[in-house]
C-alpha cells in the first residue's frame, strides 16, 4: 500500500513513549511502523491503536542489522517511502557502576547504541536517496547533566554519545537535505517507574515533577515538522539539564 500520508518508523514502540509516539503520529495522519521485540506485544500494540493498515509491526531485536532491514523493507513495501525515524527503544538502568553484569553492558550496548546505529544506516541510506528525511533519537537527560543521585553510568555513557553522534551525522546528512535531532527527557511518567517513586523521581527535576508522555511527544513532533532544525539536543526535562 502506498498514499500520500508521511511514514514514521518508530522503533520500541510497544509501551512507554514509544507507544504515546504512535499514538501521536497517528493523530497527526502519519503511517507508523513500529517495531517490538514480540509479535505478540505488536498485535496488542495493533488492537490497542486501531488503525487498521495505518499501523504496521515488525518483530526483531533492534540491536541487530538484520532487523533494521527489515523494518526499512517492510515500511517500504506498505507505504512506498520513510520520511521520519525515531530511535526511541531503549533500556535504562540506575545503580552502582560496578554492580552491573556483563551481560547487562551488553544488553544496554545492543539495544542502546547498536538499536539506534543500524535504523539510523538504514535511514541515512534511504533519505540521502531520496534528498529528505528526518532522523530523531531519543536519548536522556541525565547524559547532558550526571546527577549524584542517579548513578547511571552506562545511560550517560551510551546516550551521551548518542548526543554527540546526533551533531555529527546532521552534518554528514546536511548535504541530502536529511536533518537529525535529538530529544532528550527527565524522568517521564511511564509504567517504567512505579506509582510509589513518582515523587522522588519528580524533585530531580527542578519544575518539581515528572515528565508527561505527551510532552515527549510535542518535542518529536516538533523536530518532525522542523526543516531547517538540526544537529539539535533539545531536553524536555523540567530545567533537569540546566544545572545545579
């Protein structure tokens, strides 16, 4: 299926941002192909949206190249074309560096960094062709400012050189007409964090209180809708960011 609606590729789309990100592109007349790590999570991320052909869900593990083929192939062949990409799949973890496993830096590099490097290959190869397109990766505030209370090494290493990859490959794509971006947010209100922390969580925050999904979601749309935006971190953090 082809039509003159735009698609966005939306990877870790099945809850969290994630699915608000659907959800908002939709509303907003977009395509979404959403990516997941379980057909199963997919088809109920499908019946919770109900957007018929409007909304496609490939299955694959982000961290590998084959799934960002995929996931390009599949966008493709229903909707003819990719014009935004966010790489919002993400796993986030905060406890004493030397606590982590190896097995746990493995998986936060295979779904952190590889996640976002090979959609974003991907995306880079099919935007240049076509001299448009928008790529835009969700990263964290806490990798702009490390906080004493939230010991995170492995998310501020990851998405802080997510930050800085985002700069560099805006001016890589500059020449095709293709921008990239960045959001970066606080603490946000998601099934991630449970009802009990939320107000521990919110007074890392200067404003006093957690993210809203829809607030994420009003900063990506933004940076979709943005042509001459790029090379941009923009935190939507409740001044988290801005200092202490």
């Amino acid at each position: 299926m082809s039509n003159a609606s735009p698609t966005v590729i939306i990877t870790g789309a099945t809850s969290g941002i994630g699915l608000g990100l659907a959800e908002a592109f939709l509303r907003e007349d977009y395509n979404v192909v959403g990516t997941g790590r379980s057909a199963e999570r997919l088809q109920a991320t499908a019946e919770h949206l109900n957007a018929g052909e409007r909304f496609v869900g490939v299955a694959g593990d982000v961290g590998q190249p084959e799934s960002a083929r995929k996931v390009f192939a599949q966008a493709i062949a229903h909707f003819g074309k990719v014009d935004v990409l966010v790489n919002n799949a993400g796993i986030f973890a905060a406890k004493p560096f030397v606590q982590f496993t190896p097995e746990e830096i493995e998986e936060q590099i295979s779904t952190n960094l590889k996640g976002t490097l090979y959609p974003s290959q991907e995306a880079a190869r099919h935007m240049s062709e076509r001299r448009a397109g928008k790529i835009i990766n969700i990263t964290a505030a806490v990798a702009m400012q490390p906080h004493a209370k939230v010991p995170a090494l492995l998310a501020v290493a990851l998405k802080g050189g997510l930050n800085q990859a985002t700069r560099a490959l805006a001016l890589e794509l500059a020449p095709y007409g293709v921008t990239v971006n960045a959001v970066a947010p606080g603490v946000t209100d998601t099934p991630m964090h449970a009802a009990d922390d939320h107000d521990a969580l919110g007074s890392l925050h200067p404003l006093g209180r957690l993210a809203r999904v829809d607030e994420i979601n009003a900063a990506v749309l933004y940076l979709a809708k943005a042509d001459f935006v790029s090379g941009t971190v923009l935190p939507v953090d409740g001044a988290y960011s801005a200092g202490r």
